[in-house]
C-alpha cells in the first residue's frame, strides 16, 4: 500500500482522480494540502472536503496552503472548471474544520513522521513542494517519491502547451516552485500533456453511459464532472487521474529518463518545460506513451466497483 501526502488544487480533474484515489485499495490518503492554481485556494480548500465529505471520506485531513504563485498574482482557471471549480456540481459546503498547519509544515511534518515511506503526489502548481523543500532541504530524500502532472515535453505531438502554446498550466503557473522541485533531487515521475491529451485516454460519451449506469453516490458525482467536461470541452481530459495512476498499475504508462529545464521568469516562454542532454544529476522519468483505452477500462471499473 502506498502512503500518500496529495498537494492539489480542485479542479475537475484532480477531483476525478481523489475519487479514483478512495476506490484504489493500494493507497492510503494521509493527508492532502491544498494550493491556489485551478481556483483561488480557499476554494481548492472548500473542494476538496466537499469531495472527500461526499464520498465517507471525511477523516482524511486537510491542510490549506499558497495563495499565489512565489513570484507573481493567481491567474486561475475557473473559466475551465465552472465557477465552483467542480463543473457546479452543487456539492454541498463542507463541514469538517481545515487542519491547523500551513500546507507546507503538514507536509514537512507527515514526511518526517515516516521517513522514507511517504510519496507526495502534486496535481496543481508546486508552490506548496516548493516552499517545504526550501524549508527542509533534506525533505526530498526523505520521500518514497514525487509524482507529479505538469509540463509538455515535446516526446509527443500532444507535449505542447495548454495554457499558452508553449506551456502546460501547473508549470506555468508558478515556474519557479517548479525549478526547485525539479532541481531538488527527489525521485520524479512527471506526466505531462504528452500522455494526458492523447484522445485515446480522454473519455467520452460511451464512456459516460458507462459510468452513468453505476447508480451509486460515486458514479452520481463522476457523472456530473464528466458531463460538464463533456459539455464545454468535447471530452474529459484525464490529467491528474492519469499522473495518479502511476501508483496503480505502472504498466499504463511508459517513462524515459531526462534532466529537465522549467523556464523561469515571465517572458513568452514562462513555463515550459525543455529536455536536455542528460547528466548524472536531477534526472527525472517523464511519461512518453499511455495505452489510454486499458486507462480508460481501469479508472471505469474501479468507479463502478462496488
């Protein structure tokens, strides 16, 4: 079983995969912080108890973190997400009080707690990683792993850019949270746009009336994510359920081994993600390649289980 510590910003995607997350036996959710990227943060906050209250899940606590990139404004993506950041899905407020600790000193703490044990997984932009790293410089070994969504790597003709051509949103958002993590040699598996806009991974409405036949509290939420997604995008790009599925079943993704480079600053070229002739140091494995229908058939049959 794998112990995780989730950093994310909810957000349709991310909370498709929290809830592909709480049907997976092979995780178990320490804890999850929360930080400004798709929404302001105290709605990523909000969002993620809503979904975690929704599905009995409402032990897992929830520590609330940055509200704006380490160097410049919030420039959300609630024109994406739906004005609640959930596709108005109508969840209801939650209940459950927000943990204490600033995002960063919970996941400092959870990991010192259990050294060597934990993998942090990051589905928002890393100002979060970023700040506890710098806080504890020896935080990055003492992780299991960073799994991460975020950057278009050109291994693809999908590995460009979704929020300028050039660059993916998480990365862009803060790109100078991502030149710290990328550079603090943690063990990274970064899944990017090449996989994750691959339509082949991207569900549909078949894959919908699949879903929609579960008649459970599970499904009823899913459903309404993915026909929102359905609705204003044409499909449902699986971004976070895809980086999430790492832990699963690693045999849905193949990786390369690279050293990357995030373009910091906030020129034309903020945010991308450029590979390099590698060397020993700070090599990171980068998706190259999804079977998106076994994907598909997996994150389906385990919102259907029973």
């Amino acid at each position: 079983m794998h112990k995780i510590v989730w950093d994310m910003d909810p957000g349709i995607d991310d909370a498709l995969a929290l809830i592909l997350a709480l049907r997976s036996p092979e995780a178990k959710i320490l804890g999850i912080t929360t930080v400004a990227g798709n929404a302001p943060v105290e709605m990523t906050s909000v969002n993620a108890r809503r979904v975690l209250e929704c599905l009995g899940a409402s032990n897992i606590p929830v520590a609330m973190g940055a509200a704006h990139p380490i160097n410049c404004a919030l420039e959300d993506a609630l024109s994406y997400h739906g004005l609640d950041g959930l596709g108005n899905c109508k969840l209801p407020s939650p209940l459950t009080a927000l943990h204490p600790l600033k995002a960063w000193e919970f996941i400092i703490q959870l990991v010192l707690d259990a050294p060597r044990e934990i993998t942090l997984v990051a589905t928002g932009p890393l100002t979060n990683v970023a700040y506890a790293f710098e806080l504890h410089p020896e935080l990055p070994e003492l992780l299991a792993r960073l799994v991460l969504m975020g950057g278009g790597y050109s291994l693809t003709h999908y590995g460009k850019g979704n929020r300028t051509p050039f660059a993916e949103f998480n990365i862009w958002e803060d790109p100078e949270a991502a030149h710290i993590v990328f550079n603090s040699g943690v063990e990274i598996f970064a899944v990017g746009l090449d996989v994750t806009m691959d339509p082949a991974a991207c569900l549909n409405n078949q894959h919908l009336e699949q879903i929609e036949s579960g008649h459970t509290t599970t499904t009823h939420l899913v459903t309404q994510l993915v026909e929102y997604e359905l609705k204003y995008h044409g499909c449902c790009r699986m971004h976070d359920p895809l980086a999430f599925t790492v832990l699963l079943d690693g045999s849905l993704l193949d990786f390369t081994w690279a050293k990357v480079e995030v373009v910091t600053g906030n020129d034309w070229d903020r945010g991308v993600t450029h590979i390099l002739p590698s060397d020993s140091l700070h090599l990171i494995h980068v998706a190259c390649a999804v079977d998106g229908p076994r994907f598909l058939k997996f994150f389906i049959s385990r919102i259907l289980e029973e």
